[in-house]
C-alpha cells in the first residue's frame, strides 16, 4: 500500500531541493524526520512538511493508525517549477534578468512490510 503527496511552486531551486532529498531518500519515515529537524538547510522545512501529509495520507487511507517506523520513503521525485522572472536595473540604462526558480517535490510512502 503506498500513499502519495505533493507540494507544488517552492520557492527553492530544483537543484538546492535535491541535495536535501538525497539525505532522506529510502529511510523511514521517523528517521527522516530527525534527519530534516537538523539539517541546515532552508528546504528541509518543505521537505518535511511533504513527508508528513504523505505519512498522513496513508493513515486515512489505511483507516486505522500506522507508526511513523513502520512507514518508509520509497521514492522522491523533484522537477523544476515555473521560473519568475524580474528586472534589475543596471547601469547605462541596461537591465538584468533575475530568475526565481521553484520546484515540485513528490513524496511516495510505503508500509514497511505489507500485511
């Protein structure tokens, strides 16, 4: 049984999302937890919150209650988001892109052993 989450639109790049997925990617979900609570990177912040409505994904869908332990992360999936752009001003009256990057970060949850 798997349950699934998705945060959209974060606004942290692709890039800085993923070193902080590949620090909990296959672990159970109260590791990575603790894992995320001590990581000093502004993106384990939505990491977690992701992983956390997946885990409660599962106990509405299982109907009953479910351990964090007995849960697992079984795939993390992040892709680029829409980009914003803006406009700096330079000098000699040219201007500068600046681009705000985003993400989408996909959470897949299974049980650790199936029943």
């Amino acid at each position: 049984m798997e349950s699934t989450a998705i945060a959209r639109h974060i606004g942290y790049s692709a890039r800085k999302v993923r070193q902080v997925a590949d620090l909990v990617r296959g672990r159970n979900v109260e590791e990575a937890m603790e894992i995320l609570k001590f990581t000093p990177r502004a993106a384990a912040v939505p990491m977690g919150k992701t992983i956390k409505s997946a885990m409660h994904n599962m106990v509405n869908l299982r109907g009953g209650t479910v351990e964090a332990h007995d849960m697992v992360i079984k795939s993390i999936l992040v892709d680029e988001g829409r980009t914003l752009y803006r406009i700096r001003p330079r000098a000699q009256g040219r201007a500068y892109r600046i681009r705000k990057r985003s993400s989408h970060i996909k959470v897949v949850i299974s049980l650790l052993k199936e029943e």
